[in-house]
C-alpha cells in the first residue's frame, strides 16, 4: 500500500533446533519494513548446523528483499 522497496538484514542467532533466536536489525532500512521483518524472521524454521554430527547455533545475517512487482 505504501509502496516501500528495501533490504533489511538482520543479525540472527539460529538455534541448535533450527528457530530463530535473538534478533537485531542491522543498519537504517525503513522502520516500516524493519518491523515486518522481526516477526516473519522469527516463525521460520532452519534445518540444524551439524558439526561433527551434533547440532550447534549459528550466527548469521538473514537479508530480506523488499521489492514491487
């Protein structure tokens, strides 16, 4: 409705059952889609990082794209 483009990243630490834990927007994307952005984020669902065969949490960057079609 806006009509609002951008890329949000996000700081992310996934957890060892694959949620997404802490959440923190990186840089100044609008706030408009910085918040849409939290709660989506937070309901995905990541197969767990194995290492050595045990699951382990991940830092990372999630980068979301806002664009018009």
């Amino acid at each position: 409705m806006q009509r609002i483009q951008g890329v949000v990243r996000l700081h992310a630490l996934i957890n060892q059952d694959g949620t997404v834990g802490d959440l923190a927007v990186v840089g100044t994307p609008p706030l408009v889609l910085a918040q849409a952005s939290i709660p989506t984020a937070k309901q995905w669902r990541y197969r767990p990082t194995l290492l050595n065969g045990e699951p382990v949490e991940v830092d990372t960057i999630i980068v979301i794209n806002f664009s018009l079609r």
